[in-house]
C-alpha cells in the first residue's frame, strides 16, 4: 500500500502565560477554543468539515472527558468534524500530530488538526478518600438526618483540598527532582544551564522583534505575547536564583527551569490533494517520528532521557545522520535535561551506556531552538508539541528546504523524535 505525505498546512497558538496570571480564570477547554478559532479563521476553516480533531490536556477535570469534541462544536468548523482525546504528558502535542498524520499518511482522512492544552491555573484538586466515600454516601441518603450524619463522619483534615504535586508515583520524586539527579551524574555545571536558558531568552525576543511570530500567535484574553518570556535577564540575573529543588546543592533554579503555564497550540495537516484544492501552501511534511521509553524507577538520572532511544531508532529507519540537520528544536523542560541529552549523544561511552553502537554525532548549537525553546515561551505540558512543530514548519518554509530534528522528552520516563522535512 502506497502512503500519502504527510504536509503541515497551518499552526495556530495563543501566547503561553505563567500559571495564575493572564489566564488565571480559565478554563481547558476555553484556552483550546481560542487556538482553535484563531486557526480556523486565519486558514479559511469556517464550515469545513475535516477528517479529525485529536489532542488533549495532560491535567484535566473530570466533566472534560470529551474535551476536544466539546471545544471543537463550539467552533466555527462542521459540527459533524470527529474529534478525540488522547494524552501522554508532555508528549502529548506531538503525539496528537503523529495520529492525524497517520490516519493522513493511510488515506482514512485528508485532513486535520492536532491540538494541546494546560490551563495549570485551573487544575483541580483531590480529595482524600474518607471525604470522598462520605461525599458518595450522603449523595445517597433520603433524609436530610441522614445526609448530615454522613457529612460530619469525616474528619477535619479530610476537608483539606489534595494539591497536584507533580510527582513520578513509582518514586515520589517530581521532575525537577529527577533532574537534579541528572545533572549531577551526568555533570552538567550550573554555567551551562544558565548559558542555555539565555540563549532561550535572547533567541525567543530576536525572533519576537523580527517578526516572526506575527502569523503564529492570536492574542487571547487581553495577552499578546508569552509573558514568560524575559528580555532583561543576563547570566549575572541567574547565576544570583537560588536552586528550586536541592536547596543546599542543586543546580536547578527557577531560570533554567520551565514553569507551570497555561495555554493551547494547534497545528493543521493535510495530504497534497487537500492543501492545493483549498488554496494552501505546503509548509513542510512530517516524514518521520518515534516514541521511546526509559526506565527511571532504579535509574533515577534518566527519567527525561528517553529521546536517547527514539532518535537513534528514528535515524536509523530514515537513513540519515544526527549532524544532517539544518535546525534542531529541542523542548527544552529542563536546561539540565536538554544537555544532558546532548552529552550522551555525543559520546560513544555514554552512548553505550544505552546500548547504543556509538555516540549519534554532535549538533550545531547554532542550529538549536533558533527562535527560542521552551525556557523561554515557558511549557503548558500538552500544548508544547504543537508550538515546536510549527516553529519547525515555519523555518523550513522560509528557508525554502532543508530537514529539521524535533526531540520531547516526558513524564513517566517518555518521549519523542520527529523529523520534518521541505
């Protein structure tokens, strides 16, 4: 059976905010309806009727379990437009990307969207199990005697809201945690974290002064760019932040760090046939993409490396060279994690380590997150991988050709490698 290509055909985003500030009243599915009628409106969708909507939210509330199928009828497109939701951390954007593409590259649909969101400020809360079985119970009693006799069973600390910790289960470590393990073993200095997350921010505002970002951001409740973003930091400014999660001796800091963040991506595809009968360029196509995991629990350092995996998989089937590439876009959840990365694949020890046959080759820093990465746009887990796909295809697209390297890395040890191709 002959396969389609793959072509990306549009992208949309609203800008990434920090947790509890531009959109500290909203919602999941109000964020993704914004990046979706922003798209919708900018590529000429009103009325269309698509082959499918797929994406999700890494954290969502339990009356969002058709989240994507209640924010695509609240759009402008078909209402007869499938949609789903899937989810796998932060891989999720580009996992979303990876199902249309397939249905696409199958022929089963001529187009679709793949979409994220996280509205962090907006996470709900747990309960503790004696609350909730009292809850249940009281919902069940007839009398009002008996629905206050089971509300006053619980104790008072029951009562209290169980906030989201972030925490891998099997260690009880959050990621931040994880990744002060990996900077310490696989010793990457402070300097260099610091170096990487400037670089991040002065690329991120060169590429806001250019321009560049005008055809890809809609502005959304009363925010126009990522407010993470910050023009005034330097090495000084960072090398003064204290460390966010081994306070005596770690490395991590708030500015080399990611934080929680809301916000919502999409990104359209389509094969050739309908990109040229509704009049719409071929920015780029997605030729190639591989998920890996890792195990974390006994290998603690590694929890964020699975990319190791997936790109030395993904090379090998594309017959192609780590160093071939004309950009590299690396989501950079971590500075630590990203380097770390980078030092494994440039090494035939650490390499091997994996079991690799050797190191995959060393990349062009020149090259990497070009237009800034994810320490500076900040990181709403499932909206990421529709931010760094697009700034993909948009970069090939003005290059005019070229081949382009997309690597995320996960919670619970995962992660992911795409290439993109002009």
């Amino acid at each position: 059976m002959e396969t389609k290509k793959v072509a990306i055909v549009g992208y949309n985003r609203i800008p990434f905010a920090r947790i509890n500030t531009a959109y500290a009243d909203k919602g999941n599915q109000q964020l993704l309806e914004a990046a979706l009628n922003g798209l919708i409106q900018q590529y000429h969708l009103q009325g269309k009727l698509l082959g499918e909507v797929a994406g999700g939210a890494v954290i969502k509330h339990i009356s969002e379990s058709n989240l994507i199928r209640e924010s695509v009828m609240n759009t402008p497109l078909d209402p007869a437009t499938p949609a789903c939701d899937l989810q796998q951390a932060c891989d999720t954007g580009i996992e979303a990307a990876i199902y249309i593409g397939n249905k696409i590259a199958l022929g089963q649909i001529d187009s679709g969207i793949a979409c994220g969101v996280e509205a962090m400020s907006n996470i709900p809360f747990e309960s503790s199990p004696r609350l909730r079985k009292a809850l249940l119970k009281a919902n069940k009693e007839k009398s009002a005697l008996g629905k206050i006799k089971q509300l006053l069973s619980p104790r008072l600390k029951d009562w209290m809201p169980i906030p989201y910790k972030g925490q891998e289960p099997k260690t009880g470590l959050v990621m931040g945690g994880h990744t002060e393990i990996t900077a310490k073993y696989y010793e990457i200095s402070r300097e260099e974290q610091d170096e990487l997350a400037l670089k991040s921010h002065q690329n991120m505002a060169k590429a806001y002064d250019e321009g560049f970002f005008d055809d890809m951001i809609t502005p959304a409740f009363g925010l126009d760019k990522d407010n993470n973003l910050r023009r005034d930091t330097s090495l000084e400014k960072l090398s003064q932040l204290k460390p966010a999660f081994d306070k005596q001796h770690g490395t991590l800091t708030a500015g080399n760090s990611t934080p929680f963040t809301d916000g919502a991506s999409a990104v359209l595809l389509a094969s050739e046939e309908w990109a040229k009968a509704n009049n719409l360029p071929v920015l780029a196509y997605i030729t190639f993409s591989e998920v890996a995991g890792i195990e974390y629990v006994e290998n603690r350092q590694n929890l964020l490396l699975a990319p190791v995996f997936a790109a030395d998989r993904m090379l090998r089937k594309a017959g192609m060279n780590l160093e071939e590439f004309d950009f590299y876009e690396i989501h950079e959840a971590f500075a630590a994690q990203v380097l770390a990365t980078l030092k494994i694949w440039e090494n035939d020890d650490l390499a091997k380590k994996f079991g690799l046959d050797k190191a995959l080759g060393k990349i062009d820093r020149g090259k990497l997150n070009v237009k800034g990465g994810s320490l500076a746009a900040a990181h709403p887990f499932a909206a990421t991988g529709g931010r760094i796909i697009a700034t993909m295809a948009k970069l090939l697209h003005e290059k005019g050709r070229g081949k382009g390297f997309i690597s995320i890395c996960a919670a619970r040890g995962q992660g992911v490698t795409m290439i993109i191709e002009k």
